[in-house]
C-alpha cells in the first residue's frame, strides 16, 4: 500500500534545508511507518534532489517521522531555478512510498 493510505505529511523549507514530516492518521500504524520509513529509503527515493544527508527524527508521542534533507533545494529558495523551490512536492512523493499492508 501507499504511505498516503495511513498518513499525511507537511514539509518547511530554510536555506537549502527541507524537512518533510509524516505523521500517521492512526497512531496505530505508527510502528509500521516507523520501520518502514528509514533516512535510507527517503534518501534513495530522493537521489536525484538531495545531494547532503537525510536524518530522521521519530516522535513518537504524536505518531511522526521527522526528515531533515541537507542540499535539497538547489541552493535554497532565492538560488534556486526550480519549478518547486520550497520542496513542497516532496512531500507527495513521500507519500508515494510503498510500506507493506497492514495485514502483512
């Protein structure tokens, strides 16, 4: 299944710094988010945008997954040529990762 079936995500922006967080609709599809949402699966979805490293912070008491992506916004939004200089499209790709079902 989609990650958008069981949540939702925002995005913010500083300098050449995005950070997506995914937070889940039901807090009990938070541990299938949380092992199936790792920095390297974000950092390999996104290859070809982010050039810096991805850290993922897990808040659990809210049931999200924090990413801060270091080198993702071209230069940042004054620099960049980008259609999306903000990064907010990454947020729907996120939510186009395939995570297992929750039956699996």
């Amino acid at each position: 299944m989609k990650l958008r079936d069981i949540a939702h995500s925002r995005t913010g922006d500083k300098g050449d710094i995005s950070n997506i967080s995914v937070i889940a609709f039901d807090e009990a599809d938070y541990p299938l988010i949380e092992a199936h949402v790792t920095a390297d699966r974000v950092k390999a979805l996104f290859h070809e945008v982010v050039h810096g490293e991805v850290v993922r912070y897990a808040i659990p008491s809210v049931g999200a997954l924090n990413f801060v992506m270091r080198q993702a916004l071209g230069g940042g939004v004054t620099r960049s040529l980008a259609l999306d200089a903000h990064g907010k499209c990454l947020a729907s790709a996120l939510l186009d990762l395939e995570v297992p079902d929750r039956a699996a």
